[in-house]
C-alpha cells in the first residue's frame, strides 16, 4: 500500500469509529481497554467496532513505518532540503491528486 491509500483507510477508519463513539458516547480507546478486561457482552457492534480499531491501529503502524522509509530513503540520496508543506486544495476527497511529476505527496522534495 501506499502512504497515499494507507492514510485513506486511516481516514475511512475514523469516520467509522466516530460514529460508533457518538451512537454509543464512549470513546474507542476507552472501549478497547474495557473489551480487552472482558467487560462487555458480545454484540455485532462490539465486533465491529473492535474491528474497525484494531485495523486503524495496524494502518497507523503500516503509517509510520512507510512514513520512516520514505524520509529515510531521501536522506540516502542526499536530499537535506527543508519540505514545503502545500495544502492539495480544490479537489474532491475521492478524486485523484493531482501532482507534478516526480512528487509522490504534497511535502514531497522538488
């Protein structure tokens, strides 16, 4: 996966958890911590819910290691440059990015 589709799923994730938080008014690291202590009954939801934080967990993981890679990898070719941070503005959430060629994020190097 790329860091582009793997901050999607992460985004996607969110929008889930949220609204099991706000149909339930409890926030999900504070559900895990008490499904992980045994204190609620199975439920469709529960699953679900559970589900969806523990595969938000292994994306921010995948996140941060591909994250580390890419800055790694600039550094082995010599790029020592500060990054531009550029909002990617005017384009639809589920639209591709569009980008210069050679640019893989919005702060990637020129």
């Amino acid at each position: 996966m790329t860091l582009e589709e793997i901050l999607q799923d992460i985004h996607g994730l969110d929008v889930r958890l949220r609204e099991l938080e706000q149909q339930y008014g409890l926030l999900s690291d504070d559900l895990y911590t008490l499904y992980r202590l045994g204190e609620f009954e199975q439920s469709r939801d529960l699953i679900r819910w559970v589900g969806y934080y523990e595969l938000r967990q292994e994306r921010r993981r995948a996140y941060d290691a591909a994250l580390r890679e890419r800055l790694l990898s600039w550094r082995d070719i010599g790029i020592r440059t500060t990054l531009p941070l550029r909002p990617r503005s005017g384009r639809s959430p589920t639209a591709p990015a569009q980008r210069p060629p050679g640019r893989t994020t919005p702060w990637s190097p020129r």
